[in-house]
C-alpha cells in the first residue's frame, strides 16, 4: 500500500535516532547523478505552464521543492533569490516547484485540490518575494516523488536532459559553489579543452535556524507546534 502523499499530519523524514538516520539520507534510490532527469509539465503560481524540457532548450535547469510551512525553504529563500539574480543572465534557470506542506495546520492544512494548492503557492510566492517562477506540483506528488519525497530537495539539470547535481536540502552556500563549477564546465566545453568527469557524493549534517524554524512552524498554526514539539521535544526550537 502507497503512503499517503499530503498527509494531514506532520511526519518525521529520518528516524529519532541519529544513528539510524544516516541510512534514511537518498532521497531518490532510483535517481542518480548522471542519469536523464524525469521531465514535467507543471502550472505555474501565476496562471501559466511550464515544461522542464522546455527550459532545458536553452539553460542548465535549478529544481527547489518546497512549501509555505517549511523552515528551510524560508530560511534559504533570501539567498535563492540573490543566487538568482547572479545567475539569470548566465544561463540558468531557478524553478520552484510547490510540494506538500510539511507542516500541516489549522491555517495551511494538507492540500485537497490543485485549487487550494494553487492559491497557497501564489501566497507563498508574495509573502517570500520569490523572484523566480514558482510551478506547483501536482496533488499526488508525482513530480516530488519521481526526484525524491523529502520536504528541501534541490537538484540542478545540464541542458542536456541530465541530472548533475542534487541535495536533500537547499544551501544556498553549496548549490553557488556548483553552479560557479557549472559556468566555468560550460567554458571549458566551448573552448574544447581536454575533461575527464569526476562524481562526489557526501553525508553532511545542518543545524536548522532556531529563529525562522519557530516562525515558519507557527505560520501553520498550533497544530504544527503541537507536532513538531511531540516529534522533536526539547530539540525542536518550540519548547
């Protein structure tokens, strides 16, 4: 039996123990740097359509899931729009693309339409000044799912179809420091220098934003407290 997508409640993405977690980190076992990234064709915050494929025409692909109840995203989102601004003449594309809420409450509750989904991507898109297009996902999931479930996942897309880059979490810090690799490979390429191709894959660890985590988990309403609290006790920044 498949989980249930937009849950109603809050669900830890890595079990309590620290221990247990570092074996609960790919995000997409069937997903792998290297391989054709799986395309989609989304609705747009504003009343359009966008198609990855379409994108991919012309500039390398950046893919940010997140979700008006996530702390991370709202943390990151200032960064994200800077990087933005940085890139956008150079060939690069940033899509956000509206997952599930990851903290479900009385005033952004799990999502039971593309309507309402729709209208709380547009909110979201005001409240954090998103600067570049915002698609919302469809209401299974299925484009989160096909890269991987977790709440942040980032993930950069060459213009030729492939996946070249990926995280569980959206770090602004990490994703300037491959796209600066990924303009100077573009470089590189025109001038027809000689390249071998290396692959990295690592296990970090962050320590979330006690001051957005608060804020961000209360914009959902006492309900997610109340979760994230009994999920977390004393470590969860709501105590």
């Amino acid at each position: 039996m498949q989980p249930v997508y937009n849950n109603p409640d809050f669900v830890r993405p890595d079990p309590g123990d620290p221990a247990e977690a570092l074996g609960h980190v790919d995000i997409q076992p069937n997903l792998r740097v290297g391989m054709p990234a799986p395309d989609f064709d989304l609705p747009t915050a504003d009343g359009g359509r966008c198609r990855l494929s379409d994108v991919l025409r012309e500039r390398h692909a950046v893919l940010i899931f997140g979700a008006i109840t996530s702390p991370v995203t709202a943390t990151n989102m200032p960064e994200l729009n800077h990087l933005w601004e940085y890139v956008r003449w150079r060939g690069i594309q940033f899509l956000f693309i509206y997952a599930r809420e990851p903290h479900p409450g009385e005033v952004y509750p799990h999502h039971t339409s593309m309507e309402q989904k729709i209208a709380v991507a547009r909110e979201f898109q005001q409240v954090e000044h998103v600067r570049f297009p915002v698609l919302v996902d469809e209401l299974d999931g299925s484009v989160h799912r096909a890269y991987g479930p977790r709440p942040n996942p980032i993930f950069v897309v060459h213009r030729n179809g492939r996946l070249v880059y990926r995280a569980g979490h959206a770090q602004a810090p990490e994703l300037r420091d491959y796209l600066e690799h990924l303009l100077l490979w573009d470089q590189a390429i025109a001038q027809g220098l000689p390249l071998h191709n290396m692959y990295i894959e690592q296990i970090r660890f962050i320590i979330p934003d006690p001051v957005h985590h608060r804020e961000i988990v209360k914009r959902a309403g006492p309900k997610a407290v109340k979760e994230m609290q009994a999920s977390f006790g004393e470590h969860s920044f709501l105590t």
